[in-house]
C-alpha cells in the first residue's frame, strides 16, 4: 500500500488518524509541524501527503507554495468548508480537499483516486503518445512537446492538458474539467480557467489569441490542432 505523511498538529486527531490509515494497511509517517513535515519530504519519498490546513506556524497555502518548489507529491488537504479556501488552496497545488469533520472512508478514497492519477495519468495506464497538430503528450512518461521542445508543466497542468488530447475538438465544460481534474464536486471554474491561463502562456497563446486552448462561450474548453481551424 502507499506510504503516506500524515500532517496534522492536533496530536489526538493525528494518532487516530494514524491507527485507522495503519488498519487499512497504509505506512505512516505522521508530522506536527509544517517544518518536520517539508524536511520529511525531502528526507524520504512518500506517495501522498494528507495536510491539515490549520496548523499554529504556518498558514497551509503558505505550505503548499513551499512545497510545491522542489517537490510534486500529491496533496490531500483537510479543513471545514469554505468555498474560497477550497479554491485557493487547489490554486495553490493541492490535489483534493476533504471537509472537516470525516470519515476515514472518504479520505482513503480521496488518496485513492489521486494515487490513481497520479501512476497512471488522466487516461490510465496506456503508453498512447497523444498528438494534436505540434503538440505531443506522452501518457505513460507525463512529458508533453510543442513542436518538439518540451514543456515544463506542473503536473496539475499536465493532467489538464492530457484530459483535453483524449478528447481533441471536443468541448469540455469547466465543471467537468474541475471534477475529473481535481477529483472535486463543487464548482471549480475559477480554479480551472487559472490553470489555463498557466497553460496558455506555456503554450506560448492567450485566451486572446488561442492556437491549441479555445474556449467556446458558455460550453466550456476544447484542445484542437490550428490546421484543423484553417
């Protein structure tokens, strides 16, 4: 089972935490603080992080912009609702929210299905090299090109740019893009189209002036080669 670093500084939480993930046949490492937690990272590889929002010293996007400069482990983040939070720590890089209060039921799922994406990629294990015009993406080894430079993408932006290849000319609503994507329910259009925006200007193109990223108004986002546009 995967190994997973448990963030959370409330220590009755975390030991329950940790005993019913142990239970269900996960490693655990378990973190007070966001300092022991970002060492940990960097001391061994974990497969996902599961991090509370609420720690005392460090605000938890403040954790994830840390985080996310030297390492791309999947993040299942915990807190109450807010929907602002929710968005602004998805923006941030996490991967999943789980509400406060929980079952450990849903949070194994959340792991789950981001562990799912993350070995095996939006379109699961297939080796396709995914073509679009000058775009190429590679499913199996999560690189993608642009007519033939590689693209240094975030691997949230890659998980939107290879759900878009599988389906090239076809429109995608932002809502399904969000919950497919993030692997969340509630409305996430902000969140999407920020990301986007992070893709287009990689892409060298902006809503403006699209090549590859086209957004249909009032349907949603299509990846379609230029040629096919002429």
């Amino acid at each position: 089972m995967a190994k997973v670093l448990l963030v959370e500084d409330d220590s009755s939480v975390r030991s329950a935490l940790h005993s019913r993930l142990s239970d269900a046949s996960y490693t655990v490492r378990g973190c007070e603080t966001a300092l022991e937690a970002l060492r940990a990272v960097l001391d061994e590889p974990f497969d996902v992080m599961v991090l509370d929002l609420g720690l005392l010293e460090l605000d938890g996007q403040d954790v994830l912009e840390m985080l996310r400069t030297f390492s791309d482990i999947p993040v299942v983040v915990t807190a109450r609702y807010d929907e602002h939070e929710i968005e602004r720590v998805l923006g941030s890089g996490a991967d999943a929210y789980v509400v406060k209060p929980f079952s450990v039921e849903l949070l194994i799922a959340k792991m789950t299905a981001v562990l799912r994406r993350t070995v095996s990629g939006a379109g699961g294990m297939r080796a396709d090299v995914l073509r679009v015009g000058g775009l190429l993406v590679d499913a199996a080894h999560r690189q993608a090109f642009l007519d033939g430079s590689r693209l240094d993408l975030s691997r949230k932006e890659f998980d939107l740019l290879e759900f878009l290849a599988w389906r090239p000319g076809v429109v995608v609503p932002r809502g399904e893009l969000f919950k497919q994507v993030w692997l969340q329910t509630y409305r996430g259009e902000r969140t999407v189209d920020v990301h986007l925006s992070w893709l287009r200007r990689k892409l060298g193109e902006s809503a403006a002036r699209p090549r590859y990223l086209h957004t249909v108004r009032h349907a949603g986002i299509k990846l379609e080669a230029p040629e096919a546009l002429v």
